[in-house]
C-alpha cells in the first residue's frame, strides 16, 4: 500500500537550524512511496511586506534568503543519496509553493525592473524535486487532495481548522501554512473523508507569535493511502533531532 511522508513549512531563512537534516535521515529509514514537502521552504523575509520600513527589516536581503533555503536543502539531499541512494528511483519527491516563495513572484511581477535579472540569476534551487507545484495548486494522490491551503471560496483566505476543509471541500485534503497539527475526520454517504494541517517542521520562534510559539513541529506518514483513506504516523522534530542527530 501506498505511504507519503508529508513535510509542512521548513521556513529556512538566515541564522535558524536546518530542520531538513534529521528528516532526511528518517525518510531513508522509512523508505516511503513519495515525499511531500507542503511548502514555505524559502522563508524570504526581506520579501515580507509587513516588516517593510523597519529597521530589522533593512538588514535583510534578498540573496541571503535564497542562498539559506539552498543550502539546506543541499543537506537535505546529501544525506538522503547517501543512506538511501535507490530513492532516486524509488521515490517521488514532491514540493508545492507557499505564499512565502510567492512572495518572490510577487515581486517579479510587481518589483522594480532592474530587480528581474537578479532575482532571476539568483533563485531557489528546485534541483532533485520530481515535481515542482505553482502556489494553491491542488495535487492528488491516491485521492487525499495536497495543497499548501485550501482557499474559503469568497474571501479566498486560507480555511483554518482540519474540520472546516472537510465541511468545505468534502474530500481528503492534507495542508501546510498553519502551524501546528490539528486532525479531523468525518463520515459521509460515499466512506470516510480526513483532513490534517501540518504546517511547522523547523525548530525556530516566529517573533510575532509571541504568545503562541509552543505549537508542535514535526512531520508526518501517511500509511495504507488507499481511495482517499489513510492511517498516519506522526513525529515530532525533538524527538527525530535525538534519535539521529
């Protein structure tokens, strides 16, 4: 039966730890079908647009965001060819864009001219992912729907509980962007339809959360992924950091 380990936001940016090392040394053991990395990868704080204008703001550059993403996921895959090099064959590596590598596109489009050819030049480097997803797309697998959220209709704003994505878009969904884990599961006349939110696999502090940065960090597997039904496994980062790091 079909296994996906699922990734959620790794948020790598300037001076924080690389997350992806002891993962990456979990998926060689587990050996799953596919990976999915949620997205938010690339953290690209000098791209945010609430911070602009503040003085921690103007330290922060656009190539030492990229060049931070890129060098984790060198580690993350310098590990996985080591202990497992078959993966390279045996495993679907899948990542899906977040609103925080949107931000990059955001400001292609809308940035000034003279930006296009750097950003351009120095960009993410999606290398050993067999598949690259553009931000909100929706990808199926075995009939559990992968999306970095899934939108409310109207207001096209992320839905925020595991519960609410069930009651809105009756199916199977698996979503990042928030952190956290919260897990739902509900009955219908054609069988059973899951949601989870997984969106914090990285181990720093967000500044703005200053009363909320206890939320859980750390992955899952999806085991038996079969006609949009599924069990899981979950684990925590702390306690993948101490069994392999």
């Amino acid at each position: 039966m079909t296994t996906i380990y699922v990734i959620g936001d790794t948020q790598s940016k300037e001076g924080v730890r690389n997350p992806l090392i002891p993962v990456a040394y979990h998926i060689a053991e587990l050996k799953p079908d596919y990976v999915m990395h949620l997205g938010d990868h690339w953290d690209f704080p000098s791209l945010s647009q609430y911070d602009k204008g503040k003085k921690s703001h103007r330290a922060r550059t656009y190539s030492k965001d990229v060049m931070a993403g890129n060098i984790a996921m060198e580690e993350f895959w310098a590990i996985l060819d080591k202990h497992w090099p078959q993966h390279k064959k045996k495993c679907k590596k899948i990542i899906l864009l977040g609103n925080h590598e949107e931000r990059r596109t955001r400001a292609m489009d809308y940035g000034p001219d003279e930006l296009v050819d750097l950003m351009e030049f120095i960009a993410p480097d999606y290398t050993g992912w067999d598949e690259v997803h553009d931000f909100l797309k929706i990808r199926r697998i075995k009939g559990v729907n992968f999306s970095h959220y899934f939108q409310n209709l109207n207001s096209g704003k992320a839905i925020g509980t595991a519960r609410q994505i069930l009651m809105k878009k009756h199916a199977s969904c698996i979503a990042g962007h928030m952190q956290g884990f919260d897990y739902a599961e509900m009955m219908t006349d054609v069988g059973m339809i899951q949601a989870i939110i997984l969106g914090s696999t990285y181990y720093h502090k967000e500044a703005y959360k200053v009363q909320s940065n206890h939320h859980y960090r750390g992955t899952v597997m999806l085991t038996n992924v079969c006609g949009g039904q599924f069990g899981f496994n979950r684990y925590s980062l702390k306690s993948l950091t101490k069994k392999y790091l």
